[in-house]
C-alpha cells in the first residue's frame, strides 16, 4: 500500500479522500490555486502545494504543476477526484511518465470512453444496447442537422467529451436546431476544449439509471449494484438513491451483466460508472461510461457497507478486488441530496459569498454529510457552487425518505442562497414518494416544487422578535461588565420604568409585506403584540456554537427555532422551513427600496460570451441579447419588452460582477 497519496482536486471530493487515506495510515497531499489557500481540503491535509492562481486552467487543470507537486512531496501515487482532470488520458499517461500511480483506469480506457461516439461505436461491438443516434465524426452543421431530422424530434444534442450536464441541448423541433448546437458548442468549447458533439433520440419519459463498476488489474470487473439519478435539473443530479425504486432482480443482473461487459470491452481497472437511459416499460440504452468515482457513490457505499475510495487504493497498489460478484451484498435504502449555493426561485443560478452560518444536521449511522467547506468559508465564483452532500440511509425508502426531510429540516445555510428548502419539497413532492420518476420530474412537478410565496407564520415573527430582544440583553450585559460601574441600574434592557409599561415597536419586513411588533414591559417576562394578539413570551438563547438556537414559550406553547442575523436580515428557521426577515430600521425606512431593473442586470457573477443583437435594431419582448457563463453554465439576458438596444455596457470576454448594468435599452412606447 502507499505511504502518500497526492489528490488532484479540491472541494468535497478531495476531503472525502482524505479521510480514507487518514483511516488508513496513508499521508494526504493537498493541492490548492491562490483562492483556495484556506480551504477545508487544504487544512485537512497532511501536505499543501499551492499549484497556481484561481482559474482552473492555471492550478486544477495544469498536468505540470500537479506532477511538480507530486514529485516535491514524494506522493506515489495522484487520485484525480472527479471533474478537472479525473477523465484526462494525457494526465493519466503523465503520471505513467512520471513515475507516480495514476489512481484511476488505463489510459486506453479513458480515451475509449473519452468520445461518447467512439464509446456507443465500441459498445455496439460489445453488444451493449444504443439508444437511436448519430455518434460520427463529421460535424458539419447541415451534416448534424439532417441526422436529426433521420432521427425524429425530438432530439438530444450532446457534448461528445462532455459530462455533468454541461453542453446539452433537447431540441424539439428542426426551427431550433441551429441555436441549439451553436450555444452546445459553445458550452462543450469552454468545458472541455473539444466542441464536437453527438445526436440521440430523446426519450420523452426516460429514468437516468447508473451501474458501480469495478475491475482490477487481474480481469476481475464486478458491479456494485445501481443508482437512480433521474431526478435533474439541466440535465445536472439533484437526487440521487440506490437502489433504484421498482428494479426487479432480473433487470439488476441484465444491466449489472451490461455494465460489466461494458467495462470488460475496454480493460477497465478501477473504479468507474455505466450510465444506461431507461425506459418506463424497463427497456434500457448504453448512455455513457465515466471512467471515474461519481458525484454519487455515498448511497452505494451505504447500501454495500464498502469505501470505494479504499477499493480505488487497494486495486492501484496492485491488489485484487477485495470481493467476489457474489459476496458483494445490498441492504437497505440510501439518498443523496446535493446542497448548492444558487438560487432555484431565479432558474438555480449559482450564488456566491461568505457562509456566514453552516450547521448540518449531526452525523450518525443514518446520517452522512460530505462536505469541503465550514462555516466562515467562502463560495467563489472560481468553481462549482457545491456546499455540501447530505446522505442518509435506512432499511426501506419510506423510511429513507423521512430520514431525508428529517435531516433537510436540520439544515442551515445563512450567507448564499441555496436550495435546501426546495430540497425538502423535491422529496417531499407525491411523484416523488411515489417512485414516478424520470428525467422531467422537476418541469413537470412545477406547481408542486415552485409554490406561491407562502405568508410567514405568525411564530417566525415572534421568534424573530424575541430573539432580537435577547441579543440585545445579552450585549447590555457584556457592556456592562466592560463598564467602570458594572452594577449600575442603566446598563438593564428590561423596559422598567415608574409607575408605567415600557412600550416599544420591532418593525420587520418579508417582501412588500411590513409588520410590527410591538414590545410592553409591565414587570416579569415581556409580552409581544402582533397582528392584534398580545402574547406572554420567554426564551433563551443557545451558547457557544449553538448561539444562534432559541427555545422560546409562547403563552404555553414552545418550540425551537434558529435566528441567525446577517446584517439586516434575519433567517429564521422553523418547523423545518426558512423564512427571511428583514429588521427596518425606521429612521433610514425612507431611503429603502429601488434597484435596477432585473432584466438589463447581471445575476450573478461571471463572464460575457456573446452578444445576440445589434445595436439600433429591434427585438420582441423575451429575445435574447447577451450570454453569460459562470461556472461554466450559460444564462441568457432577455429584453424586458419590444424595443432596440441602445448600447452594451460590456464586450465578449468581458467579467461582471453581480448587479451590473449590462444593456442600455429604450422599450417601445405604447
């Protein structure tokens, strides 16, 4: 076994490494770029090598500077992670060079399946079933167009190096083609350096479902069993779980034998996945191999009991596979929840900035959190927006589902939109727990997932304003042991005054809607008055880590919320949903309110790639006018309604950052 592994990556994956090599007795190496010197992977470590600045072709993506630090530290062996460069054969073949264990296949494995069309055209020789499609070389627009007009519509044009959604396109009818390719093109370009792509028939219904493949270097390839991946979001997981709901035994061995031949076909050795598009009637097609530990693998080390990363060292130290197709056993059920800063209410653009709060539920046998960052950390707009994965297993997936909302209502982000609340609809949602799943399932469940503002509960308001209330004492009294007087009657905040109730007012707001709640000391505990009801309240808050935590007695009833404060605003966290408060202050309530218009200004950070429309000549309404790519996803500027475009504020290559004016635009006048 090796002393010191190096690992290629950053993020969660690298410390989901670490922590195996450390349960091992294996010395981890870190590399990092400029931005990620104090990130959670690097301060894990055993080793750090900064490797280059924050763009990733220049740190995470450059083969020089990881095998420099390969080499300064000894490692003897480089486990790429995923993403970046776990799928590249010149890395691969480097590392061979170089003296130092790729922990991965062989280099002819992943140029094999580096081509999803020189993989389908391997795969048919192997007698794994296609799904329809053209998967040549030719890339002539007019070529790609007639294919898919052979094909049928609707099609799916993909990204022939391509993964993890990126350079996707469904296109439904020929009127939409061209656009189509050019933008999936452009997106494979950026990803991969590689814009070739590949057309298949798009299955309307079709379940996304994975095989865990695993050979070593004897010819031994087993499966671990499969994962259901239908349910995403542009073509990107979301949930995950294994195994998959409604898979009948003879399936799993038709797909797991598939798999398995699959792996076989091209020498596979290490750890790797088969992803297979399904059909509602159990009709399966080769979709793609990633030569490379997944996203996902959690659930099917918690259904299995085993740690691939563990099986990755084992087999890349020249070891057999530690078990037999047939000792490898299934128990139980497992999710897996990816938490991500963006926002799903703005079409899940990724977000940045400081996380200010980060408390995920506690760990247990049930319970799973993978994650590369802590609270204080930042998400920057360098790479992907991941804050965490939630996992969680149990012996049924009813009860697996519960586990789930149960941990997703224990989560708390302040600091980063994020999508744990719609998480918790998403598992909650009936097609869901029904097991109806495909690949739709969130477009289709629409209502469901994206409901009408709901009104803040009367509780969240009282809790918001309690809380405010104790912060307040609890910094009087701080104040009051730095005074020279520490005893004196005017460092108390509890409203007394002489032959009177204090009154005072709270003003919060959620949206356009403003409330107060008014505050009446009359000795004792005081009382809140809301919306007409005056309510008896008291509480405390938590200490140390858990400062943020109330309980709280409202006229006899209690519960426990969270109210964390940042700046303003105030999150409350309650009954396992969040609400944002804003606290109002009223001598600056005036100067509130404004902003630009939402259309005509970045949403995010990132990276002007195309201008769609010149200067002086009209558009309709909902044309799009500019192309932003940030963390390596396209969004769209539309204009807000017909007119022209005056001026654009930016040129192609440009970087903006969130809220700038990117357009000048005159709107028709009615």
């Amino acid at each position: 076994m090796f002393d010191k592994v190096l690992i290629a990556n950053r993020g969660e994956i690298a410390c989901r490494v670490i922590k195996t090599c450390r349960r091992l007795g294996i010395r981890s190496v870190a590399v990092y770029s400029e931005a990620d010197a104090g990130a959670r992977h690097v301060r894990l470590a055993d080793e750090a090598v900064c490797i280059g600045p924050a763009p990733a072709r220049e740190s995470y993506l450059s083969i020089p500077a990881i095998l420099a630090a390969a080499e300064q530290t000894g490692a003897q062996a480089i486990h790429p992670g995923y993403g970046f460069l776990s799928e590249n054969a010149d890395f691969a073949e480097s590392c061979a060079q170089a003296g130092v264990v790729f922990l991965g296949p062989p280099v002819a494995a992943i140029r094999a399946m580096g081509s999803k069309s020189a993989a389908k055209t391997l795969m048919e020789k192997a007698g794994v079933p296609l799904t329809p499609g053209y998967h040549g070389e030719r890339q002539e627009a007019d070529l790609l167009a007639g294919e898919a007009a052979r094909i049928g519509y609707p099609v799916l044009i993909k990204a022939s190096a391509g993964g993890g959604g990126k350079g996707m396109r469904i296109v439904r009818d020929a009127g939409e083609f061209a656009a189509a390719l050019a933008s999936c093109q452009r997106e494979a370009a950026a990803s991969f350096g590689d814009d070739r792509v590949l057309i298949e028939k798009y299955l309307t219904r079709p379940r996304h479902i994975e095989m865990q493949v695993f050979g070593d270097t004897y010819g031994n390839v087993v499966h671990l069993f499969e994962r259901d991946c239908s349910v995403q979001r542009r073509h990107q997981k979301v949930l995950e779980e294994a195994p998959a709901p409604g898979m009948t035994p003879e399936r799993r061995a038709a797909m797991g034998n598939a798999a398995v031949d699959a792996a076989k076909a091209v020498g596979y050795v290490g750890a790797g996945t088969v992803e297979f598009i399904v059909n509602q009637d159990g009709s399966f097609y080769f979709m793609e191999m990633n030569t490379r530990l997944q996203v996902e693998h959690p659930v099917t080390e918690m259904i299995t009991g085993l740690d691939l990363v563990e099986w990755q060292l084992k087999v890349g130290a020249g070891e057999v596979l530690p078990l037999t197709q047939e000792q490898i056993g299934l128990r139980g059920h497992a999710l897996e929840a990816r938490i991500y800063a963006e926002d799903p209410d703005k079409g899940f653009l990724p977000s940045t900035g400081r996380l200010i709060h980060l408390a995920p539920p506690p760990e247990s046998l049930h319970v799973r959190v993978d994650s590369g960052v802590e609270q204080g950390d930042e998400i920057t707009p360098h790479y992907d927006p991941m804050i965490t994965k939630l996992i969680v297993w149990d012996e049924s997936r009813d009860a697996a589902l519960k586990r789930m909302l149960q941990a997703l209502a224990q989560f708390r982000v302040v600091g980063v939109a994020n999508n744990v609340d719609f998480l918790s609809r998403l598992v909650a949602c009936p097609a869901f727990t029904a097991a109806d799943l495909d690949t739709g399932l969130i477009e289709r469940e629409q209502d469901f997932l994206f409901p009408q503002a709901a009104e803040v509960p009367r509780e969240a308001w009282l809790a918001c304003a309690l809380a405010e209330l104790l912060r307040e004492a609890l910094a009087a009294r701080a104040a009051a042991r730095a005074a020279a007087d520490p005893h004196s009657p005017w460092h108390l905040r509890d409203g007394w005054r002489v032959n009177s109730a204090a009154r005072r007012t709270l003003l919060f707001r959620h949206g356009d809607v403003e409330k107060s709640v008014t505050v009446t000391y009359a000795g004792g505990e005081p009382r809140l008055e809301f919306d007409g009801r005056t309510t008896a309240v008291s509480g405390q808050l938590g200490r140390g880590a858990a400062r943020n935590e109330l309980r709280i007695d409202l006229g006899g009833t209690q519960l426990s919320a969270t109210v964390v404060a940042a700046g303003e605003r105030r999150h409350v966290f309650l009954h396992g949903r969040t609400h944002v408060l804003v606290a109002v202050d009223p001598l600056h309530h005036a100067g509130e309110g404004g902003g630009h218009d939402a259309g005509l200004t970045a949403p995010m950070p990132g990276k002007v790639i195309a201008l769609l429309s010149a200067p002086g000549v009209r558009v309709e309404k909902g044309a799009p006018l500019m192309i932003l790519e940030a963390m390596k996803m396209e969004h769209a500027i539309a204009a807000p309604d017909a007119g022209v475009v005056v001026a654009y504020r930016y040129a192609v290559g440009d970087q903006v950052s969130d809220g700038a004016e990117l357009v000048e635009f005159a709107a028709e006048k009615n």
